[in-house]
C-alpha cells in the first residue's frame, strides 16, 4: 500500500510529522484527520521508508517558536511585488478556515506562509506573525502594512477581534473581496471587445492616412495643376501631412493632454470636475454610477455587520469610495449622523442617490436592520451593473460601426470628389 508523508497540527497548535499507509492522498487525509490532527501537508513517500503515525514535533516547528516566523530579507518598496485581490481573496479564505477550525492566529499564519509564493505578501505574513508574537493585536499588525490591506479591512478585522468574531469576519471580508472582483472582471471583459474594435479602428486610420491618402494628393496635383482642391479634400490631405510627417507633434499634444488630466486629477476642483463628468457621460455614466453605488452599499453592509460603528464606517466609505462626488455625499451623510439625524434624510437630498436606495435604508433604519437592506441593495445593483454591462455591449458595437463608417465614409468622398472632376475633364 503507497505510503504518505504528512505535516499536520494537532489540538494544541503543535506541529508533528509522520507516515500513513493509504491507497490515496485523499484516504491518506482522512486517516490523518481521524487521529484528531490538521493536515497542513500530505505528500507521496518513496519506498525504503518506515511506517510511522504521529511524530515529534519538528525542529523547524521549534525554531520558529523561537523566532517568530522566520527572517525575511526586505526588499525597497519600489521592487516590491504587488498584491493582487485575488491572492488577497484567497489568503483572507483560508486564514478564516484555519482560525474557524480552532488554530490559533499565529499557527494559521504560519502555515500560510509556507504556501505563500508571493514575495511581498510572504514578508507581509513574516511581519505580522512577529508583530501579534510580540503582544500586538492582528488588525495592528494589519495596519503596518497600508500598500496590502485597506482601512476596510483593518478595521473590519478590529471590530472582528472586538466581538471574538475574527473568522467570520475575514469569511465576510473574503466574500466581499470575490463579489468585488467578480463586478471588476466583467465591466472589463466587457470593454475587450470595444478596445479591440478603436484599435483596429486607428490602425485602419493611419494606414489611409500614411499610405493611402499621399498617393491620392501627389495624382490631384499632377492631373489638377493650380486648380483648387475642395475644402474636405484639403481638410483630409492637410491631417493626412500632419500624421505622415509630423507625428512627432500628435505625440506631444497627445502627451499634453494626457500630462493635464493627471495634474487636473492631483487638485480636488479637477477631480471633483472629472468625477462629474464621468457620472453624466452618455453611455458609460449610467455603468459608473451603478458600480459605485452597488460598491458603496456593500462595503457599509460589511462594515455595520461586522460591528463597525456607523461614524467610522461611513469614513471609511468615504475614502474607498473612488469617486469625489460620492465621496462628497457620504461626507454630508457623517456629518448629518453626527448630529443626530437619520441617514435617508441626508442620502435623499445629496442628489447622487436613487429614490430606491434612499428608501431601503430609511425603511432599514426604522426596522433595525441596516445592515441586511445595504447588502440586498448591494445585490441588487450588482444585477443592475450586470444589464448595465450587457448594454453598454449591445450600444457601442453599432456606434463604433457608425463611426468607423462616418470616417471612412469621409476619407473616400474627399478623393473620389476631385477624381470625379478630373474624369470629366479628361472625358471632354
């Protein structure tokens, strides 16, 4: 019968090791379960090896009782890897796992941190398990790391630690984290399509222009002499000279532009201004502002289920809003709740909210379930942005068509115009 290698922890948090007879990894698991421990790794054993069941506790499981849990060698921050949100999703789902399982905070990051491959999130994990050894508490040393893990989930794990209430907060956090990039991935897959179609729009477009379009004014100048060109034509050929010849200059305005938006962005005018502009644009405003509420909604749902205080939940929606002028509303919001007043009041007059919204949560106030009506708000508006999407898809195809066609359409007028005149003259 194959035998397995397995690492596991047993009730008191003590690493052991040891050998199991099994017909597969699967069985193997279970029989290492059935002895009352927590496999953390199950391996095939080659032949030539003794049977074994419960071993001593490891020399590695010693050294790191003594040395947290492990040295790490720290990298500059410019170097660093990023973390992605889905690493993030599944080290906060399996942290919750192991801790709901009954291993204590500092096992289960150890444990983590053997698996972990990402460099960044591996000396986070390092860090951590240091921090909580030497009297810190977990959101504290969640804290140290702001690049990794956001106000909300500092905080939504402070209030875990708080209630005696950790795993199902960070079970909570992980499925906000899934419903989050689950939004992300679809508005962006559903602008592929789009992007591919201007791409291939452009290329088109220059290609007319450089190659094409040339060719056309050198046969009007020698078929037409000194007689003038229509003014579409010349419209055409003098863009045409300037993509052809003077693209270094498309570069520098296209750069200019792009180097304002970004100083715009910086002042709080400029990006209140493009937040604006970005909620009242014709196709894409209706997805924005459904995102950013179906965003909104959850994230206060999380944070006042989780036992966050209403005044520290509405900051930090506030500040992981992503959009100034939401972010102006919640702000109006605090302030009208720190005086005493309800939140519909407040929500219904900052004009950013629906009427659907604001009435969820004023019939959530006066039942006392807050909380449950901005996740099913959430749920709800995440179902909008799911037809808001599907849309958005079915409308921009035919106008890139359209404007694909206006363009194309106007380069070949403007030639075929003159070459019109030239074959009448030629004819007569």
């Amino acid at each position: 019968m194959p035998k397995f290698r397995y690492v596991a922890m047993d009730a008191q948090g003590a690493e052991t090791e040891g050998v199991v007879d099994a017909d597969n990894q699967s069985q193997a698991i279970s029989r290492i379960r059935s002895q009352s421990l927590f496999p953390t790794r199950v391996t095939p054993l080659a032949g030539g090896q003794k049977k074994g069941g419960r071993g001593k506790s490891s020399s590695r499981a010693k050294g790191d009782k003594k040395g947290g849990l492990g040295v790490g060698i720290k990298m500059p921050g410019i170097f660093k890897a990023r973390v992605r949100p889905k690493q993030l999703m599944v080290f906060t789902r399996q942290l919750a796992t192991l801790i709901d399982a009954g291993l204590p905070l500092l096992r289960g990051l150890r444990i983590l941190l053997k698996q972990e491959k990402n460099p960044s999130l591996r000396e986070a994990i390092t860090e951590m398990g240091e921090s909580v050894e030497g009297g810190s508490t977990f959101s504290e040393s969640l804290g140290q790391h702001p690049r990794i893990f956001d106000k909300l989930f500092v905080n939504m794990v402070k209030a875990g630690e708080a209630g005696g209430v950790l795993e199902v907060v960070l079970a909570r956090l992980a499925e906000f984290m899934e419903k989050a990039e689950k939004i992300k991935n679809k508005v962006k897959s559903a602008m592929i399509y789009p992007i591919v179609v201007l791409i291939a729009a452009v290329g088109i477009l220059v290609f007319l222009l450089v190659n094409v379009i040339p060719r056309f004014a050198e046969i009007f100048d020698e078929l037409l002499g000194d007689e003038p060109l229509p003014a579409l034509t010349r419209f055409v050929i003098g863009v045409s000279d300037v993509v052809a010849r003077r693209w270094f200059v498309v570069l520098i305005v296209v750069g200019a532009v792009f180097v304002a938006l970004k100083l715009l962005r910086k002042t709080d005018a400029g990006s209140l201004f493009l937040d604006k502009l970005k909620l009242k644009l014709p196709v894409f405003g209706t997805l924005v502002s459904k995102t950013a509420i179906a965003r909104l909604s959850r994230t206060l749902g999380t944070l006042l289920n989780s036992g966050v205080p209403v005044l520290q939940a509405l900051n930090i929606v506030r500040d992981t809003s992503g959009n100034d002028v939401v972010a102006r509303a919640i702000q109006h919001v605090h302030d009208s709740v720190k005086e005493g007043e309800s939140m519909a009041m407040p929500m219904g007059s900052a004009g950013v909210f629906p009427d659907i919204v604001v009435s969820m949560v004023d019939v959530g106030e006066e039942t006392g379930a807050l909380p449950d009506m901005l996740l099913r708000v959430a749920d709800n508006y995440d179902d909008e942005v799911d037809n808001a999407v599907e849309g958005l898809t079915s409308v921009i195809e035919p106008i890139m068509i359209i404007m694909l066609a206006i363009i194309i359409g106007t380069i070949v007028i403007a030639m075929f115009v003159p070459l019109i005149s030239i074959i009448t003259n030629m004819s007569q």
